[in-house]
C-alpha cells in the first residue's frame, strides 16, 4: 500500500515543476512528515491530497486530513486501509 501512496509523488512534482523531476534529499518513510520535513509546502500538499482522492477513489476532509495527520505517510496508508 506504501508503495501506492508514494507512486502519487511524481505527479505532483512534475506538475509543480514544469515537467522537470527535483531531488528529493530526505528518505521517504512511513514515519515522514511531508511538509515539516519539507518534501511538499502546502500547495504540493494540497495536489498530493487530491491525487491521492482521485487514484484511490475516496474523498477526505478537511477534518479528516487534521484528524487522521495525513501529512504523514503512513497515517495516509493507515486511512487508506
């Protein structure tokens, strides 16, 4: 399932960047924390949060997202369970 939520990252940095792939210098892990370790601000945050909705067919909240701290991955593997 991790697999499936980080494959959504390419979209994302693609779109924001124009076509270009930018590095990512941290080590993706369940434990990450996309925007306090800075892989995504928060409109990258936002995008990822909708293309995650729209692959996997589900609709979050605001509430939710705060809720369930979906900025972290492996809270988005556990929601999405």
């Amino acid at each position: 399932m991790i697999f499936l939520v980080l494959a959504c990252f390419p979209s994302i940095r693609e779109s924001r960047h124009f076509g270009t792939k930018p590095k990512i210098k941290i080590e993706i892990t369940p434990e990450t924390a996309l925007i306090r370790q800075k892989v995504l601000d928060s409109l990258d945050f936002i995008n990822y949060i909708t293309i995650v909705e729209i692959e996997f067919g589900i609709k979050t909240s605001d509430e939710d997202i705060q809720k369930h701290q979906l900025g972290i991955i492996g809270n988005v593997v556990k929601y999405l369970k």
